[in-house]
C-alpha cells in the first residue's frame, strides 16, 4: 500500500502511524515500509497542489516542485505532457500490507489476545449487555455467538451489511489492481523510480516494482458499484483498458500488450471521501468508509477506535480531530 504525506490536511495521524509502522518493524524483525518518494501531477499553479504544499510547508517537512523538464531529466523512463508538473514528496513509500498485518497479529497474539478465522455473519447490540457476535468457521460453517462488552466494526465493504443502518452513507466499488511487466528494470524501486499519483487527473497511479521482481503495479482509481459477496463478477474490463492506456502511454519501456496479473480490490467510498470512525452506542464502535486510502492511516485510526471504545477520546491528540469523522456530519 501506499504512504505519503501529501494530500492530508493535517500530519498528525499520518506521523503517528509512520512512528507505529517503524516501531512494529523493529519488533518484527521485518522491513514494513520501504521509502521510495512519490510524485503527485498537476499544471504549475494547480490549486490542489499549493494546499497541501501549504500544508507540507508549515509542518516544516521537505518537498519540491518538478517542472515537465525536470521530471524528464530525473526519470527518462518516463512520458509525460508538457504541461504537466509535479510535486516531489519524499515521504512517499510503500507497506507491506501482509507484513504489516501478521505484525499486528503476532502482537496481538503475545499480548493475550485471540484471533479467529471465520465470517461474522451479525453483530446484535443490546445497550444494557453489550454486544452479541454470531460468526461461521470451519468447513461445515457452524454458528458461533461471542458477547462482549464492547465491539468495533471495521469489516470493510461489509460493514454495511452488519450494520444497515450505515448504507446510506456506504457504497461499495471494485477495482482493479493490475501487474505489468518491466524487461527494462528501469521501474524499479532499486532504479530509483517513485510512486506515480495521477488519480486526480487519469484516475490512476502506480507503485515501482517490488511487490513482484520485474512486475510494475498500476490501479485504477475507482471502478463500477457491487455487491462484496459477488465482486468477482462484476465488469472490470473497460478500467484495465484506461490502464492499459495509461501504460502504454507514459511508462513506454513496460510490456503494455496485457497484465500479468488482474487482482480485485475494493474500496468503500463515503459521500465525502473522508471515513467514518464513530461511536453508535454504549456497546459499539465503528470505522469504515476510508475511500481506497486508510492503510497507512491505520495505526492512528486504530488507537482513535479503542479510545472510542473504552470512552477514552478525551486524550487523544488534537490533531486527531475526532469530530470531523463523526456519522452525524451526515
């Protein structure tokens, strides 16, 4: 997954959980987040651009401006119009999303919790005694229900289903995530090529070689509406053409005929582009809606979930800013 500091309105859950990553590699033992840079496009004066390099510059962090020539100089490799620039975030890297989790789990795990493997298939709240989960495991799918005192929902395009009376505020797409061969190796992270971020203006960006050895990761930034449960059917023909496309065009030394490898992927998008991370009663908490970008955030959205959850939020950083995520901005 991608981290980057450009693009957020405030640093402080991003700072935060770069700290909590770092600190989860050294007790993992793993490398989790590799720095590679990132470049964002846009025409010299783009507005979007200025906000958050405002935003950069008066939290003292580094970045740069790159004229068209200065991004042909820098990565010959790559093709793009004249009248675009780009904004330089150092920052910029990539998690190990499976790395990350089995972290996260391992920790979990010495620190006394429990990890069950399953399907939930109801969470049931009862304000007076807390919280009923009924979930499946096993190949003969039995039913379980666990009760607790408290539950936080963080189950994805699901959530809706566990909890409808989100739905209004949830949609559900697909996408894909595709893999293009690179013979030439110049899009490399040890070639030194950045992540590209083109979603505001081609709806795609794409992560350096280094998930797979020789294969260039390129994803379409959103992609028709479907059901979780069947989203292995839905049309995603037309969005690998645009990035087919997007490839052929402007990184011209990939193998751009067809994909390797075609992944789906889904994001669960709110109205406003921002989650939702909220109480909804004495008993539950959820955070969902993060619109294809809360990986990276979620060291900081999951201390923001248990804070919520023990009745904590308080003491939570300013910067945090739990109100802007509340349901009820609705």
């Amino acid at each position: 997954r991608a981290f980057r500091l450009l693009g957020d309105d405030t640093l402080d859950r991003l700072d935060y959980s770069r700290d909590r990553w770092r600190s989860l590699e050294a007790a993992s033992g793993q490398s989790l987040l590799v720095t590679t840079g990132l470049i964002n496009f846009g025409p010299d004066g783009d507005p979007y651009l200025g906000k958050y390099m405002a935003v950069l510059e008066q939290g003292g962090r580094e970045y740069a401006w790159l004229t068209s020539e200065e991004i042909a100089s820098r990565y010959p490799m790559l093709r793009y119009p004249a009248e675009w620039g780009a904004v330089w975030d150092p920052s910029g890297g990539i998690l190990f999303a499976y790395r990350c989790l089995s972290g996260v789990q391992s920790g979990f795990l010495a620190a006394g919790g429990r990890v069950l493997t399953g399907r939930v298939v109801a969470v049931e709240i009862d304000d007076k005694s807390g919280a009923r989960v009924t979930f499946q495991t096993g190949s003969n799918e039995s039913s379980q229900t666990g009760r607790f005192d408290r539950v936080v929902v963080a189950a994805g395009p699901w959530t809706a289903k566990l909890l409808p009376r989100l739905s209004p505020f949830l949609q559900s797409i697909a996408t894909p995530v595709t893999y293009w061969r690179d013979p030439s190796g110049e899009y490399s992270i040890a070639n030194g090529c950045p992540i590209l971020f083109n979603a505001r203006l081609t709806d795609v960006y794409a992560l350096p070689s280094c998930e797979y050895p020789g294969l260039v990761k390129v994803l379409y930034h959103g992609g028709p509406e479907v059901d979780p449960d069947a989203r292995d059917v839905a049309g995603l023909e037309w969005y690998i053409g645009r990035v087919s496309e997007y490839v052929r065009e402007h990184l011209p030394l990939t193998d751009s005929s067809q994909p390797v490898i075609v992944e789906p992927c889904m994001y669960t998008m709110t109205p406003d582009g921002a989650p939702i991370i909220a109480r909804l009663g004495p008993s539950l908490v959820v955070g969902c809606g993060f619109s294809g970008s809360g990986f990276k955030h979620s060291p900081a959205t999951g201390m923001m979930l248990a804070s919520l959850a023990i009745g904590d939020e308080d003491s939570l950083p300013e910067g945090f800013e739990v109100p802007r995520y509340r349901l009820d901005r609705f």
